[in-house]
C-alpha cells in the first residue's frame, strides 16, 4: 500500500509496488553495465594472451582488476556528493553511462596495454562509479525490509550469460568490433535501464549540512571489523572468475570451454546472491550468509579446485565457488544498516558506510591483482595438487584467505552500540 508521511503526503510504497519493481529492473540493468564487464574480463584477458597485438603482453591482465577497484574506490566521493545533492543523481548517472560506453569505444582503438587498461580500467572504473553509486542511494529510498534482497538480483545481473557471448565475438569479430560494439549496446541498453530510475521521494529543496557527525560510525569497533573482514575476502574472491579460465586452457580445454566455466560461475553466483540475501532478510541476520560465503569457498578451493584436472570437475568447482563467495557482496547494506542502526534518518550514513564497505574492497581487489599474478607461473609443470607448481600457490591463497575472513563473524560478540573506550546506549536496529 502506499505509504503517507506526517504532512498526509502519500508516496509509493516500499519493498513492493510497480514502482519498487521498476526501480529494481532498470538498476539490474545497470548493474550490468557497471559491473559486468570487469567480472568477465577473464575471457578478454584469455583472448588478449592469444593473439596480437596484446600476446605476451602481462600488464593487460590488470584491467579487469583495475576497472573493479577504481569502481570500488569511486563511490565514497560519489556517495557523499549524492547525500549532500540528491538532486543530481540521475544526471550524475548519465554522465556514467556515457563514459562507461565512450571508454569501451575508445579500447577498441587501443593498440598497446597501456593504452587498453587506461580506457577499460581507469577510465570505465569511474563511469561505472557514477553509475552505479547513485542507484543505490535510490535503492535505500525503495527497499527496507527486502533490502538484502534486491540488492542480491542487482548482484546476481552482472555478467550473468556474458562469458560466452564475449568469446563467440571475439573470436569471430576480434577485440576491435567487440568493444565498439559493446560500448554502443551499452549505451543503448543502458538508457533504457536509466528510464526505470526515479527517486521514491520528493527531493528536499535544502540537502543537509556535511557535519563531522557524519562520520561518528568510524568510532566503533564493529565498523573496523566489518572493514577488514571485507578487505580480506575481497583479496581472494577475485582469482577464480579472472584465471579460471587460464587454468582450463593448461588441462586442454578448448577455449569456448574455457569461457563456459567463468559463465557457470557468474550464473551460480547470480542464483546464489539472491538466495544468500533473502537468507539475511529472514533470518534478520546476516551471520550464516557471512560463513557460507568464507568457510565454505576456502574449503570449495581447497578440496575441489585443488583436485579438478578436467571439465567436469572444474565445473563443478565454478558453480560451487560462484553460489558461496558472490553471497559476501550482498551483505554489505546488512553490515552497514548495523554499523549506523536502520532508522530512516540514519540512511544517508549508511549508505556512506556501504561505500567506504566497497571503496575498502576496492583496494582489496587492485592489491590482489598483482599478488595473484606473482602466484601464478603459466608455463611450468601443471603436476601435482593444485595444478602443480603452476597453479597451486593461488590455490592455497585462495582457501586461506577466504577462512581468513570469517573472522567477521565475531562482530556478533561485539555490537553495534558500543565505541571505544565507551559504551552507547542502545539504539533500534529494525530489521537490521
């Protein structure tokens, strides 16, 4: 039903309604723009290895990991800015989307990987930043209680299907055509999305003062938690979607076989964040989707990745892994509406916690990419648990580092009203 303020205003209403649906479609599509490309850089960077003029060429496997973090990085400034001028957020979101489709465009040119990591890594990192900072700002004013989620379908929309489309162009069209045209789709595409996208409440003519207040969370112990057990998972959830494929080539599978695990594993973990979020909406608890998501992809990479050598079994990996590691993502409304309390006037405070959240994963995942490429040696003796010599140290960094980060889980020991050195009186959490 619709909702009616104090002043006998009626809204539509949240978590459901023709317009809460609407919303969430055309941020799905977004979703997809924003984040599908650096998830399914995989299969560019196994076409790039393979053929001129990027063969052989090291630096073009940071573009992917480059264009995830700078997206990442993006959003505390792009957050703040929409808190204190919600009036620019769909113009802000148009700007996105015409970099993001101007920079693919422009890396279809691109003849050197300097030049290619600066227009798909740089430059769409910060477009898709633009683009998809605002839409969750947005999302705060449609989705309350089913906030886990809807933010679990966004997720799940990013580069679901698009492995093996990217590799039948490719392969066919080459690098030139398929980025031309997939910045053209994109904006097309996009656009349509960006007419979905309204706010669900009139915009104050005066937006709030930006106060020190603003950043009393980072006072709490469980903020700090939250922030380094984010960090670490991100540092190893990265591996498998980007070198998968890379790996199946060394056990001889044909590259559309290839393209066909890092498609599985984005299709599992576009069925997996939905059902980890709705998980953390009804048990009004995010702590059992927090283990799955660490515990149980550290134990996927240690006991199947490790022994996988064919198809199958790599397959089977993929859809394990994707289903368990991607649920961590949607988590973060969760971590953030606990950190700040969920009372409607604490909303723009956490959503400039969910920021800082994925700015910290941000870094983590640039950081990553370069230690994940120090562990691995294409072209040394595959032999051997883990893919031998070759494969074996990402392994083992992959299981370790994701057990690592369950250590979020003693958040629930600590609780969000305590600071240091003082205790606060306790606030409600609503459905948090």
């Amino acid at each position: 039903m619709p909702a009616t303020d104090a002043s006998g205003s009626t809204y539509p209403p949240q978590d459901g309604g023709e317009g809460a649906w609407l919303f969430l479609l055309g941020a799905c599509i977004i979703e997809v723009t924003a984040w599908g490309f650096p998830y399914c850089y995989g299969v560019f960077e196994a076409y790039f290895n393979t053929h001129p003029p990027f063969q052989g060429q090291n630096l073009v496997s940071t573009g992917g990991v480059l264009s995830n973090g700078v997206l990442q990085l993006s959003l505390p400034p792009v957050m703040y800015y929409v808190n204190n001028f919600p009036k620019h957020r769909i113009p802000i979101m148009w700007l996105g989307c015409s970099i993001c489709a101007f920079s693919a465009i422009g890396a279809g040119f691109a003849r050197t990987p300097l030049q290619l990591i600066m227009t798909i890594g740089l430059l769409y990192g910060m477009g898709a930043g633009m683009l998809f900072g605002p839409s969750i700002h947005l999302m705060a004013e449609w989705f309350k209680v089913k906030k886990s989620l809807a933010y679990g379908f966004m997720c799940a929309a990013a580069g679901a299907g698009l492995p093996p489309v990217y590799t039948a162009c490719l392969n066919r069209y080459g690098y030139k055509a398929t980025l031309i045209g997939w910045g053209i789709i994109t904006f097309i595409v996009t656009s349509l999305g960006l007419l979905c996208i309204r706010p669900r409440l009139p915009v104050s003519a005066k937006p709030p003062s930006p106060s020190r207040k603003d950043f009393e969370f980072a006072k709490k112990p469980l903020f700090l938690i939250m922030l380094i057990a984010t960090m670490i998972q991100a540092a190893a959830h990265y591996g498998p979607s980007l070198y998968l494929p890379s790996f199946g080539a060394d056990f001889a599978l044909s590259p559309a076989e290839a393209a066909m695990l890092a498609s599985l594993l984005n299709l599992a973990q576009a069925i997996g964040q939905p059902l980890q979020g709705w998980l953390a909406d009804w048990r009004k608890s995010y702590y059992i989707p927090m283990l799955i998501s660490t515990v149980g992809a550290s134990l996927e990479a240690l006991l199947i990745w490790g022994f996988a050598r064919n198809l199958w079994s790599l397959s089977v990996f993929a859809v394990a892994f994707g289903s368990t590691a991607g649920g961590f993502a949607v988590l973060r409304p969760r971590f953030a509406a606990e950190i700040v309390g969920d009372q409607e006037e604490q909303d723009n405070q956490s959503l400039l916690v969910f920021a800082i959240l994925t700015a910290s994963r941000g870094s983590a995942i640039i950081g990553s990419g370069f230690i994940m490429k120090s562990l691995v040696h294409e072209g040394w003796s595959t032999k051997g648990w883990g893919g031998g010599p070759a494969w074996s140290n990402l392994v083992i960094y992959t299981g370790a580092i994701m057990f690592a980060a369950s250590f979020g889980a003693v958040g629930m020991f600590v609780g969000p009203a305590r600071g240091y050195g003082r205790a606060k009186k306790q606030t409600p959490l609503g459905d948090a």
